[in-house]
C-alpha cells in the first residue's frame, strides 16, 4: 500500500513578522513544514512587492499587511481560514485584494485603510459573513463595494468614511443585520446609499456625517428604529430629505432619547425640519403649504386653522407619535379644542376634496 505523507505543523503561537521580500521568498525553505500559523502573521516592508512565497499556508490567526508595495495579495490563495481579524493599511501600490478567495468566514473583522490606489475589492467575494467589524477607509480610488455582494451580516459594526471615490455601496444589498451601528462619514462623491434597502437591523448609533455629494439617505428606511441607539445626521450640505420611515420613527417616538442633526441642508437641519417633512410620503401629497396656516403652534387649548383657499374642510385628523389616532372632526370648524391631549408631538391632517395638507404640531 502506498503511503503519502503530509507534513502540516501548527507554527508561531505567538506570530511572526516578516519584513524583508526576502524573508517571504526564503519562508517555505526556512519553515518546510509550517502550514498554519497560529498567532499573527505581520507582513511590512517597503521592499516587497509579491507574496508568493507564503502559498503553503493554509490557517492564520490573524493577518496584518502593512506599508508593503504588492499590488495584490496573491500567495495567499491557499489560506481557507483566518481565526481573528485581516488588517490591511497603508500600501500604497495595493490594487486589488485577490488572493482571498477562499475566505469565507471572520471571526474578528476586516479593516481596509488607507491604501491609496485600492480600485477593487476583488478578493472577497465569497465572504457571507463578519463576526466582527467591517471598517472601510481613506481607500481614495476605491468607486464601489461590490465584492462584499455576498455578505448578509456583520456583528460589531460598518464604518465607510473618507473613501473619495465612491459613489455608492453596490456589493451591500444582501446586509440585512449591523450589530454595533452604521457609520458613514466623509465620503465626498456619494449621492446615496440605495443598496442598504435590505437593512432591517442596526444595533447601535446610525451616524451620517460630512458627505459632501449626499441628497438620500432612503436606502435606510427598512431599519427597524427600536434597534438603534442613537443618530447623528450633520454635515452633509447637499442632503434636504431625511424623512424616511426608521428616521422620522426614531425622532417621534424616542422623545428626549439622542439624536443630533444639524449642518445639512434645509429640511434636514433640525429634528423639526424632519418631522415636518415626515408628515406623509410624497407621493400622496400635492404641495399645499399655502392653503392652510395654523396658529399658534405649539398650542395649549385652541388651535386655529385660517384657511386660504377656497377648498372647503371635511376632515381634521391629529395623529400621535404613534400614528395612531387621537382626534377627528369632521363639522369643518376652523377652530380645535386641543385642551385634552397631553403634551408632545403630533401630526395634524386636514382633507380636502382634492387637497391633503399635513404639519407637525405640539401641544404645550
């Protein structure tokens, strides 16, 4: 019977570094029979520029390359497992991730950073999920995402900031779970994040910040508001609308809870500007700001409506946070006895025959 030998030996506990392109070349002569790596596996160096010569592993506890001059990550094409975390920072050459095909699986999370001529993520397309983090940063020729189209889950959290190139987040579609909230933040050419429509959770802060090129933030309506902690809309300078659904849930039913929005544009520069805006989808309303004045808003007793059209009133509905019904008068009265309803906010709707007119109101 013929008997085949396989050498596989668990080597560096603790990791190592290599340094040189000579270190890499020289590896497999030097540790014949080291598959797997148990610790860290430190790749930094100016001077490499391949990794070929580390195709006989298998097994990593965590991979960290940095400062390096490959173009891609080709050497790695063996690896099937990587127990901790990949950290990729900081190599100037980098253009692709290819090498990193049969990843799968992460346990720690994946930081992208600061490789200035990264064009693709091409290397991690079979990644379905991330036990812990997703950082993407300061990658400035990166245009989309794309490669991550089959990852639905990450546990610790999605940080996209500083990429200056992107502009928008295909290979995100299929995310339907962020524990450890979403962050999106200095990505100038960015007009909207439509591919997060599959987004259903995100647990923790939702912060928006300093895009320059952003007008709609739809893309996140499916998220279910009492999973996040907090938001943060500010610095987006382009971005009018946010009054989408987890947004304008958040804000009215969280009360007092954290959110700080300022510094877009008008219309989404207060927590006010949002709930007025968040009153009734658009697609159901003709633009009739100029038919109907309320005074005084807030109110305390009485609510006056000056009506200055000719459309006469059929129906006065006021609306909680809620969205649940707490008052109706149907007798067209233009004036409304508000003395009962405790103090908050709410949404008052008056129909018309062939107008809809709706405004956030408070009641002192």
């Amino acid at each position: 019977m013929l008997q085949i030998k396989v050498n596989c030996q668990v080597c560096f506990p603790n990791g190592i570094t290599l340094s040189t392109q000579e270190s890499i070349d020289n590896f497999q002569s030097d540790y014949p029979d080291c598959t797997e790596i148990e610790g860290e596996l430190k790749i930094t160096g100016a001077d490499i520029i391949n990794l070929d010569g580390l195709n006989s592993l298998t097994t990593l506890g965590r991979l960290w390359v940095e400062s390096t001059s490959i173009t891609n990550l080709s050497g790695f094409q063996n690896i099937t497992t990587i127990n901790k975390r990949i950290w990729i920072g900081y190599n100037s050459q980098l253009q692709s991730l290819e090498g990193l095909e049969n990843i799968t699986y992460l346990e720690k999370g994946l930081q992208i950073l600061y490789n200035s001529n990264l064009e693709s993520l091409n290397g991690v397309q079979n990644i379905t999920k991330i036990n812990g983090g997703l950082i993407i940063t300061g990658n400035y020729m990166l245009p989309d995402l794309f490669e991550l189209e089959n990852l639905t889950s990450i546990k610790n959290g999605l940080a996209i900031s500083g990429n200056s190139s992107l502009i928008n987040l295909q290979g995100l579609e299929n995310i339907d779970t962020i524990n450890g909230g979403l962050s999106i933040e200095n990505n100038d050419l960015l007009e909207h994040f439509n591919e997060l429509s599959s987004l259903e959770t995100i647990k923790g802060t939702l912060a928006i910040e300093g895009n320059d090129g952003l007008q709609n933030i739809a893309g996140i309506k499916n998220v279910d508001p009492e999973e996040i902690y907090d938001i943060i809309i500010e610095g987006n300078p382009l971005l009018s609308n946010c009054a989408v659904e987890s947004v304008c849930s958040f804000i009215e039913n969280e009360g007092g809870d954290p959110y700080f929005i300022h510094s877009n544009d008008t219309g989404c520069n207060s927590p006010g500007e949002i709930l007025d805006a968040c009153l009734v989808p658009i697609h159901e309303l003709e633009n009739t700001l100029t038919s109907f004045d309320l005074f005084p808003n807030p109110s305390k007793n009485n609510l006056f409506i000056l009506n200055n059209s000719t459309e006469e009133i059929n129906t006065v509905s006021i609306f909680n946070q809620l969205g649940k019904l707490v008052y109706s008068d149907k007798s067209g009265s233009h004036i409304l006895d508000t003395s009962k309803l405790p103090k908050g906010f709410y949404i008052l709707k008056i129909e018309s025959d062939t107008k809809l007119f709706s405004k956030a109101i408070i009641i002192n």
